[in-house]
C-alpha cells in the first residue's frame, strides 16, 4: 500500500510534541523533586535553629528565676545549672547546651593602669600560670588603648605570643559589665591568684568540687578572709547551644548578662 508522504510528516510531528511535552514533564519533575528536597533542608534548619534558641531560652529563664529565689550565690548546685546538657544523640540528631560563668573568669578589660588591685590580681594569676609578669604591663597598656576588648583573643593582633594567649584563655574573658569575680566558679590558677596560698586554694576548689559552691565559712575554716575583687554571685553566663536535625546543623553562642536588681536577662551574640 502507497504511504501518503503527508501522514509521515504529521506522525514525526505528533512525535515531536509528545518528545516535548514528555521533556518538559520530567523538568517539571525535577524541579518539584528539588523544590521537595529543599523545603526539607530549610524546615530542618529552623528546627535546628529554634531547638538551640529553646536550649539558650532554658538557661535564661533558670537564671532570671534564680535572681528572684537565690539572689545570694550562684553555682552549679542550683536549678539554672540544670539547664546545662552534654551532647546527647536523639532520634532527629544531636543536641547540646553548655555554660560557662564569666565571673569565673579575669575580665581583661579591667586592667588599667590606675587599677591597681586589678593589675595585682592579673599579674598573681600571670605567676600561677608561670607566664612572664610584663605581660601585666603589656595587656594594660593594649586594653587601655584599645579597649574594651571584644574577646581575649584579639591580644593576638597586637603581638602577644600565641603560646601566652592560648595559656591565658581558659582563665580570662572581656565583657563590657565588669563585677567581682565568683569564688564558684574561677579556676584553680586564679583561686591562687586570690588567695596568694596555692595549697588553701586547692583544697577550696576540692572542697568545692565535692559541695557543689563554697561560702564564707570555708575559706574562714582555712584562715582565710573573703579575696578583694571576689564574691559569691556572678551576672554574666556565657551560653553555646548546638542542635542538629539531618544535615542541618545550628550553633548559638550568647551572653546572658542579668542585671542584678531586676533579674532582667539581656541576651548578647558573641563572636
């Protein structure tokens, strides 16, 4: 039978469109796939995200409670210390919140040349660190030109060695709220500082090991009166809240400085 040259033409073009057609289906496929797959990955972000804002939220609610009920001392034995979690896996991902009490720490951006007792306790905690004293004289003389510091590493950008700052940074800090430094939470090194007695101050921080805080009858069992520049409280938590979902991953890092007479918790983004 005769093919009419005509028909062909119409089949290669009805091919053609349906080709097209099928080529745009499959586009449009693709890109709904994508579209799916990346609504996940933004839906798991904010989840990530919010579950590390609840883990900082947590700590700062305890700590704003705690100003009302135990206004007197802060440390690892009370309800905000609670709020603290090592990093555990769930079915979802991972999540982790930690905090570190700034007043258990120096304040660099203390040091100035007119503040003495300062500029003593720094260079007791520069000798219980077996660092050089003229860095004393050398971080005054850079907070006082610079300052305030936004962070202890920042030394390094104005020659301080390596070694020393990576020495100094389990003991120092720079916040903008300076206040006395708290006897729960500072570090071996500066217990010494304080006290001047190196074996007083490592029996102070065993026995504050095994209760959980130190008070006034402890250092007076040793013959010690309470440390200039120290006290019992501190206003000023460092907050580091990680949370995974999948493969997203969210990390918080935030100061939550307390204002002593109201309890009100200002939450500040940290480097």
């Amino acid at each position: 039978m005769r093919r009419d040259r005509n028909s062909g033409v119409s089949l290669l073009n009805v091919l053609a469109v349906v080709a097209v057609g099928a080529s745009l289906v499959q586009v449009m496929l693709r890109d709904q796939d994508g579209s799916i797959l990346r609504l996940e990955e933004a839906t798991s972000a904010a989840q990530a995200r919010a579950l590390a804002q609840g883990g900082v939220t947590s700590v700062a609610v305890g700590l704003r409670r705690d100003a009302r009920e135990n206004p007197e001392a802060d440390h690892l034995n009370e309800a905000w210390a609670g709020a603290a979690q090592e990093r555990i896996a769930l079915d979802f991902g991972q999540f982790e919140v930690s905090i570190t009490d700034a007043r258990g720490k120096f304040d660099l951006n203390t040091l100035h040349p007119a503040a003495l007792p300062e500029v003593r306790l720094f260079t007791a905690l520069l000798a219980a660190l077996e660092l050089p004293n003229v860095l004393a004289s050398q971080i005054t003389q850079i907070v006082s030109r610079h300052g305030p510091l936004t962070g202890p590493e920042v030394l390094l950008d104005h020659g301080i060695a390596p070694s020393d700052v990576n020495r100094l940074l389990p003991h120092v800090t720079a916040t903008h709220t300076p206040g006395p430094l708290n006897l729960n939470s500072v570090s071996e090194p500066l217990m010494v500082a304080l006290t001047r007695n190196p074996i007083a101050a490592r029996v102070l921080v065993a026995r504050r090991k095994g209760q959980g805080e130190l008070t006034a009858n402890d250092l007076a069992a040793l013959g010690l009166s309470q440390p200039q520049l120290a006290g019992y409280t501190s206003h000023v938590f460092d907050v580091r809240a990680l949370a995974s979902i999948g493969d997203a991953r969210a990390i918080l890092v935030r100061r939550l400085v307390r204002d002593p007479d109201t309890g009100v918790i200002e939450s500040l983004a940290l480097p």
